[in-house]
C-alpha cells in the first residue's frame, strides 16, 4: 500500500457526515486508501460510516486519546506513507498527490504537512498549523500564519516549501518507518503537543519537515475542546512542559526551565485576573503534575532515550527569539 490516511474518530459522527465526503472524493489512486480507526465512539459514528463503504473502518474499545489511539491504529497499518488527519478536515482536489510526490523526491523529509486555511473563514490560516509550525526558546509553539491567538489573511507570504520545526496533527503526512524510528506519539500525552514532541524527536534524529503549500485543506478546529477548555489549556501547559523535558539538552534546561516556572505562573495569573479562574487552576495544577512526572522513572527513562538516539542535540530551526516578548512589543 501506497498510503494510507487515517482519521481518528471519537463521536464524531456529525462531523464525519460533513467532512469525509471531500476525503472520500479526493483521496483516490492505486494503493491509497481511507481509514476511519473509531476510539470506542458512543455515538452515530459507526451508522454514519456505512454511507462509505470505500472506507476502512478499525473499531477500538475505548477512547485511548489523540495519541494512543493513532498508535494503536498504525498497528493494522501496512503502507508507506500515512497521513494523521483530522475529522473537521475538509480537503481539496489533489492535496495527497502534492505530498506525496514531494516526499517521493525528498527522501531525507520524513514528515510534511500542507497549507491549513480556516474552514469558518477561507481567506484566513488555520490556529492548529497554518502553514508550518516553529518553536521559540522556551518552547512556546508558533506557525507561520499564526501567532499566540493571531492569525494571519493567507496573501501567498507562506507559498514557498518551507523547512518548519513541527507539522500539525491535523494533517501531518509521515513515512510509516520514520513514524517507528522516532517512537511514535508519546501515549502519555493523551492529546495536545505529542505532534510537535514527535517532530522534535524527528528532527533530533536527522529528519527533514516540511509545509507545502501548494496542498490546501480546510480545518474547522477545536472539534474535540474548545479553545478556552480548561482541560485543553491542562494538556496545553502539562505537555508542553513534559516535551521540553524529554528533548531538550542539559546545558540549556536550567535557563529554559527558569522563565517557563515564572512565565507560566504569570499566565495563570493573567488568566484569574481576566475572569478564568478555571483555566487559571489548570496552568497550576498543570506545573504541579509536571513536576511529579519529570521525576517518575518513566519520563526520566523517555529523556534518556531522546538524548542517546539524538544525531542533533538541539535543531537549529529553534528560534533563539522569545515569541512572548516579539508579540507583546509589537503590540505596545
């Protein structure tokens, strides 16, 4: 099999109705097919499947998460390509073919990802990816097209193939064997960050990621938790926190971890003050369950592994700018 592109459901019946008939119409070719893995839906998802009887369906037991559950689903899994996407994806004519002959004569990229619009406004990039992600210092993840809640009208300024530090989740193609070697998604996640945790270990290992925009889809967002989720704004923190310790090497870990202690708590803060408290009590609690996890055998052991396998100790598409303070400046 050529390549297989894997949506992740978990009652999303309504959403699969809406958006897999694009996927279906233009994902089509000798050796590629379109994989529903279900994560133990509850709902109409399983009924609304048999409307597409093109589909391959892989039915899980319980919802095991973003992460977890796309491991798992990989297992029955047998191409050369794969593609994570989404199930509030609506995709264009000839998105697949355009990664994947770019991956076809790139062999050194191991992942890519296309050009993410808005599917609410179509003139406008897409929060979850845009048109590739980067990362600052301190970790703080970033894309061309959107920075923190900004997001940029797409006038062609992101139309170039561009190297990027991480490809988004949302429609993040990998060769199969590049997904294995860099350990896969870190099921301990559960879900947000584990993409940009595994584009890390990628580029550690020596792979190349790329957006390419020629290949457009559209991404509605925040399909599993809203935005301003206090559980989404937990995995967000947690995460993102937990990749920064698996990842990043000694000599710069004190430094890092510094201004993250008192960066972080001033969001919480900013948060409380701005009337979320809940979200605010998720920053805590986040940090609070970091630092039980970083010191837990399994984490220490997952840090050791990154750092022995790494070629790149520390990629250099890491940005030595603060994102926080470009963004703050610019707007005083």
């Amino acid at each position: 099999m050529k390549c297989s592109v894997v949506i992740l459901n978990w009652n999303g019946g309504k959403m699969l109705k809406q958006y897999l008939p694009s996927v279906v119409a233009y994902t089509q070719g000798n050796g590629i097919e379109v994989v529903v893995a279900d994560n133990g839906s509850t709902d109409n998802s399983l009924q609304v499947l048999c409307d597409f009887p093109s589909v391959r369906v892989i039915q899980m037991d319980k919802n095991y998460g973003f992460a977890e559950g796309y491991n798992r689903a990989l297992q029955d899994i047998d191409s050369e390509y794969v593609v994570l996407l989404n199930s509030d994806v609506e995709v264009t004519p000839d998105w697949l073919t355009l990664l994947l002959d770019y991956m076809d004569t790139h062999p050194d990229v191991w992942a890519c990802q296309p050009k993410i619009r808005s599917w609410k406004n179509r003139a406008y990039f897409e929060y979850a990816g845009a048109a590739g992600g980067q990362i600052d210092w301190l970790g703080y993840p970033y894309c061309h097209g959107r920075i923190l809640g900004k997001v940029e009208e797409d006038r062609g300024q992101y139309d170039s193939v561009t190297d990027v530090f991480w490809a988004t989740g949302a429609c993040l193609c990998i060769r199969k064997e590049a997904y294995q070697t860099a350990g896969g998604l870190d099921a301990d996640f559960f879900a947000h960050m584990e993409e940009i945790d595994l584009c890390w270990r990628i580029l550690c290992r020596g792979g190349r990621i790329v957006c390419v925009p020629a290949s457009v889809v559209y991404h509605l967002g925040g399909g599993a938790l809203a935005y301003e989720s206090p559980r989404k704004t937990y995995f967000n923190f947690r995460n993102n926190l937990l990749m920064i310790y698996k990842n990043l090497p000694a000599k710069k870990m004190a430094t890092v971890m510094f201004w993250r202690f008192w960066l972080d708590y001033a969001a919480a803060l900013h948060l409380l003050l701005t009337g979320k408290p809940k979200n605010a009590w998720a920053v805590v609690q986040a940090r609070w369950d970091f630092m039980v996890l970083r010191h837990s055998e399994n984490f220490i052991n997952k840090r050791k592994e990154n750092l022995q396998k790494a070629v790149i100790s520390y990629p250099g598409s890491i940005s030595d700018r603060s994102i926080l303070m470009d963004y703050y400046l610019r707007l005083a």
